[in-house]
C-alpha cells in the first residue's frame, strides 16, 4: 500500500506544478504531443503495410492527428485560402518552420496526393521515424551532397510519374526567432527542374500561447494562409535566386501581417477575460 500512497503523492505534485509552475506545464504539454505522435505513428504502422510508401497514408495520419492531438492541445487554427492547395496537378509547398507543432498546421490542410520531405536524422526518432518512411516520407541527407543530389533526382522522377506533391521546410530548421532563417535553396531547384508551380503556406507566429525560450504554452490560436501558386514555368537554374527571394518575401510579408493580427486577437481576447 505504501507505493500507492507515495504514487498518489507523485501525482498529485506533479499535478499542482503542471498547474502552477509554467516551466513544468510547458515540459509536460511537450512530453505529452511527442507521445501523443508517437502513439498514433504506431497504431499506423501496421495499416500502412497494407499499402507501403503510399502517399496517402498522410492522410490516416491526418485524421488522427486532427481528432486526438487538435482536441487535446486546444490549438485551434484559422485556415485561410486553402482553394490555393486544392489542384490536382503536382506542386512543391514550402511553409515557414518554428516548431514541432508545425505538424498540427500541415495536417489541417494537407492535400491528396502529397508527400513530405525531411531530414534523414528523423527516420530514427522513435516510432515517427519508420511511420513516416512507410508513408512515402522523402528522406534527405545533408550531410552527403552526392547522396542529397540524387535524392533530388529521385524526386522529380517521383513527381513526374506519380504526380505528387511535397511539403518543403525551406528554412532547414526549426526558427523561434519570430521571423524567418535565409531559404535553402532545394526546394526551388526541384520545382524548376519539374516545372512545376510552388505554393508558399505561412502559419502566423505561436508566440501568443507558446514560447520556447520563456517556456509556456497554453491553448491558443494561430492563423494558417495558402498563397496563390507560383509558377516556374520556363524558368531554368539561373532563375533559382531570384525566384528563392521572391517567394520568401511573400511569405515574411505574410507573416509579419498574420503575426500582428493574432497578437492582437489575443489582446482582445485577454482583455475579455480579466473583465
């Protein structure tokens, strides 16, 4: 009995620090979405192998994602423009990255017949890692640049003979900082060589309800836009530059203005609360 009691005790702290200390709410809320999609990447493991590296199985874990994870964490998120994804015909999505929870965003809109692509370090994070692999994740190298350009090659194949598209992070990695990192340039390099449109996706910042360097996180809102497509068409490598600054000025555009509007939806809202 004395291992219940202490057990109830463990509890029962941990529950009043998660409740009054914002450092451990913030570690917890974290430690429970990485369960959470790590739960949900097993249970999709074994229906997968009915149909391995099918791009669609995105779209099972999507719907789980959406019905557990979104209800839980009490993220809601306002889409905007989705009509600009909708197209049948192959594209590359590049969409700005600050977290993690980038996932909950990509998911709310992800379209048929799209893919991701990632680095290859994530194909060994626990069960996320080969649940992605089975759902046609496109896994990049960058350490080898020989092996990251066949990869590259690899894709626009893909692109061409199963008319998909892919979600690109063209930041690289994850950026806190409350703008955007320089664009790598893959992404743009892939959609000349397809000749294939890109659509810019920008998710507004996620500092009104959570921060990684001041360590809260609460429920909260962020706003998610679809800029229309850009097109490549008849663009060639010397055209990667400019075409890599042009949409990335689109994009912080955007997200300086989404950014200031939630902040300011959130004002209102605290302003409503404390009445």
């Amino acid at each position: 009995m004395m291992w219940l009691l202490l057990l109830g005790i463990l509890l029962l702290t941990v529950f009043f620090l998660y409740r009054s200390n914002q450092w451990v709410n913030y570690q917890i809320k974290f430690l429970l979405y990485y369960t959470l999609v790590n739960v949900i990447a097993l249970i999709s493991m074994p229906i997968f192998l009915f149909r391995p590296f099918d791009v669609e199985n995105y779209r099972i874990v999507g719907w789980m994602l959406l019905k557990t994870v979104h209800f839980i964490m009490q993220i809601k998120i306002d889409i905007r423009n989705k009509e600009n994804t909708l197209s049948d015909k192959p594209a590359i999505m590049v969409c700005n990255h600050q977290s993690s929870i980038d996932l909950l965003g990509m998911m709310s809109i992800w379209p048929s017949r799209c893919t991701g692509m990632a680095k290859k370090s994530l194909l060994y994070a626990g069960p996320f890692g080969p649940s992605a692999w089975l759902a046609g994740t496109i896994f990049i190298d960058r350490f080898q640049p020989g092996k990251a350009r066949e990869t590259m090659r690899g894709t626009v194949d893909l692109i061409k003979k199963k008319n998909v598209k892919v979600w690109v992070f063209p930041e690289g990695t994850r950026n806190h900082d409350g703008n955007m990192l320089p664009f790598k340039k893959g992404a743009f390099h892939l959609a000349i060589q397809a000749q294939i449109p890109i659509i810019p996706v920008v998710i507004s910042t996620y500092d009104t309800f959570m921060n990684k360097k001041r360590k809260f996180f609460k429920s909260g809102k962020c706003i998610l836009t679809c800029l229309p497509p850009v097109s490549t068409e008849g663009l060639t490598a010397d055209d990667v530059n400019s075409l890599t600054e042009r949409v990335r000025d689109q994009m912080v555009a955007v997200f300086k203005a989404s950014s200031d509007e939630i902040r300011e939806i959130a004002r209102v809202d605290d302003a409503k609360k404390t009445q």
